[in-house]
C-alpha cells in the first residue's frame, strides 16, 4: 500500500469538557468509566467507554476524529494498548500527546493495521500536518497487522522524544514545537470506513532522574 501522498481528511473533533489537571503524577486510565474522556454517539463516530475499554469506531470514509482526556503533560514515558477489531488494514490509529486543544496543535504516533508508522506533528488542525520522522509513512516489522493488539510508547523528554511500537524503538526525533499538553486517541479512515479499534491503559509515568 502507497501512503506517501497526502490526503485530505474530514476533521471532526472530540474534545474534553473537564479542567485540565497537572502531570507530576503518574497517570493511569484504564477505561473501567468513563473519567474525563468525552465519548461520542453519532453515525459517523461512535466513542463510548464499555467492558474495561474505550471503543473507538470511524464508520465515514476519509474521516479522521479523536478524543482527549483534560490532562496536562509534559515530559514523561505516554503509552496505550490499542487493538484492532474490525474493518479495513488501510487504517490508522493511536494516540495524541502535548494537545493544545484551543488551537487543535498537537503530536500524534500513529500507526496502520498493514504494518506502517507515522509520527508527527498538527497546527491549526488537521489540514497542517508535517511528519516529524522520515517523510510520511514508513513501514516497520514490529507491528501486529490486522486484528491484533499493538502498544504504542512515546518518551518524551523536553525536545527529546523516542517513539516505540511493541517495546522496539520506531523513530526518535528532537522537536520543540510543543512543550505541555493533554493526551489523547485518534483513528482514521484512509479510503473504507468501518475502522473499530479498542484502546486500554493509557499511561504517563513520570521520567526516572537517573
């Protein structure tokens, strides 16, 4: 699959509604209700927290939608298992980190059901995005295709920030553009809609000194 060209996507946004608290803690969520993630019930997007899990479905085609959890994060090492459960491998998938949600600016590590990667960057939305490590989507082995479980790890340290999928390092890149933020979900359609994908302890753990 060629996903090296641009295209542009339908944004529908899901944002959190509670005020943001601070990220000294370690953080973890791990979908038993719904906390302070806002869920979603329309025909195009369905985000609802059941059965220990935040279950995430785009069903429009060419549509990408996320949601955010009213955290504020710095530095520190963000992970979140994310399954597949259905629909097209020409997909993606997974999570957000640093949002601004006043200005939808954020960092988003996103990866495919037919095993690719894309790390970058949003400004002003999803119209201005610019990938951050290689020059848009690279294929990686690591990834779980089709209906399975991936984890996606982020550690991110000032500019410093190291992007993992199943505990194997997949990029690692030194930007500035965001300092603090709130975490987020985020699925896509790339053509088919019909993506279903299940998302479960989203941690922050804070980063070790030594």
């Amino acid at each position: 699959m060629h996903k090296k060209l641009a295209r542009l996507f339908i944004f529908l946004g899901i944002t959190a509604v509670l005020t943001a608290c601070g990220g000294t803690e370690p953080y973890s969520e791990t979908f038993d209700d719904p906390g302070s993630w806002r869920v979603e019930s329309s025909g195009d997007v369905i985000g609802e927290v059941h059965d220990g899990v935040f279950d995430f479905i785009v069903n429009e085609d060419d549509l990408a939608s996320w949601t955010t959890a009213g955290e504020d994060f710095s530095d520190g090492l963000f992970s979140v298992e994310a399954t597949q459960v259905a629909g097209p491998n020409n997909n993606a998938y997974g999570m957000l980190f640093r949002v601004n949600d006043e200005n939808d600016d954020f960092y988003s590590f996103q990866i495919s059901g037919d095993g690719y990667v894309w790390i970058g960057r949003y400004e002003d939305g999803l119209a201005n995005a610019e990938p951050i490590v290689e020059d848009w989507w690279f294929e990686s082995p690591v990834i779980n295709q089709g209906n399975a479980t991936n984890k996606l790890s982020v550690r991110a340290e000032g500019q410093n920030l190291i992007f993992y999928v199943n505990d194997q390092e997949v990029g690692r890149v030194t930007d500035d553009a965001f300092s603090s933020g709130d975490i987020g979900l985020m699925v896509r359609t790339l053509g088919t809609g019909g993506v279903n994908i299940q998302f479960d302890n989203f941690t922050v753990e804070p980063l070790s000194d030594s």
